[in-house]
C-alpha cells in the first residue's frame, strides 16, 4: 500500500518555495512561511471569491488576480489599540463643536473628562436600576451643559 496523502498546505508550502526563488529570499524560515501561508491563504480566498462573483454575474471581463509580491512573508503590522479615554476624547470634541468652544484644552479637557466620566456612570446605574426593577419608563439621560469643562466648586471655605 502506498501513501498518497498530500499535507493540507502542500500548495502554499510550494507558492512559497516559489516565490522565495522569484524573490531570492534564501533558505526557508518557518516563521516567515507562517506569515506567508496567512497571505497566501488570504490571497487565494479573494481570487477565488472575485472569480465565482465574475462567473455568477456572467462578466465578460476577468477579475484582477491578486498577486503577492516580495514582502508576502511579513505579518502586516496594525495597531488596534484603543487609548483608555478615547470616549471622553470623542465626546469633548463633539461638546466643543455643540457650544462652539474652540481648540483643545488639556486643562478644560481634564475637568470635563472628569464630570464626563461621572455623568457616564450615572447614567449606566439608572439604567441598571430600572432594568433590574423592570421599569417601564426609561430613567431621564443626564447630560453635559456648557460648563461641562469647569471643575466644580467647592464650598469648603478655609479658616
């Protein structure tokens, strides 16, 4: 009995082979083929994807066939990360436009984040509290004024 099996990427590991030839990328390196088989993969479900679209819609011109070029063996480098006070940020910018405030502030911003913050909580507790008390009538939203960016005074007075 002879084996036939052929490894599930046998055609990405010879696209590689290939394209490190075409691109005189040296000997093989399992990490860099890891990024390359990702591409590859991604690469070949479009083309794939754009040839059924073309077939299904009877085109009479061919879909552009996605090609990897030189640097198909690197992972492409994103950032995701989302600031912490990214909310705040967004919502100070949207104040500022609403009460025509002008530029950013960082020190106006630091007080308005801070009353934007407990305004935000807030509202999440009432909303909390009447979901759990199965209420009917949704809690009133507080919202920031035009003084949102002052911090609030204290009436503690010093002797």
């Amino acid at each position: 009995v002879s084996d036939v099996s052929i490894e599930y990427d046998a055609p990405a590991k010879l696209a590689y082979e290939e394209w490190r030839q075409k691109f005189d990328k040296g000997d093989f390196d399992a990490v860099r083929y890891e990024s390359f088989r990702s591409n590859y993969e991604t690469l070949t479900v479009a083309n794939v994807v754009a040839a059924k679209v073309a077939r299904d819609e009877n085109s009479e011109t061919a879909p552009v066939r996605l090609e990897l070029d030189d640097s198909a063996d690197m992972a492409p480098v994103s950032d995701v990360s989302i600031e912490y006070d990214a909310p705040a940020k967004l919502a100070y910018e949207e104040w500022r436009q609403k009460f025509d405030k002008g530029d950013f502030d960082a020190v106006r911003y630091e007080s308005f984040r801070s009353n934007y913050e407990t305004l935000t909580v807030a509202n999440v507790v009432a909303a909390k509290v009447a979901r759990d008390e199965n209420s009917e009538t949704a809690p009133v939203r507080l919202e920031l004024d035009d003084s949102a960016d002052m911090a609030p005074v204290s009436d503690v007075s010093i002797e």
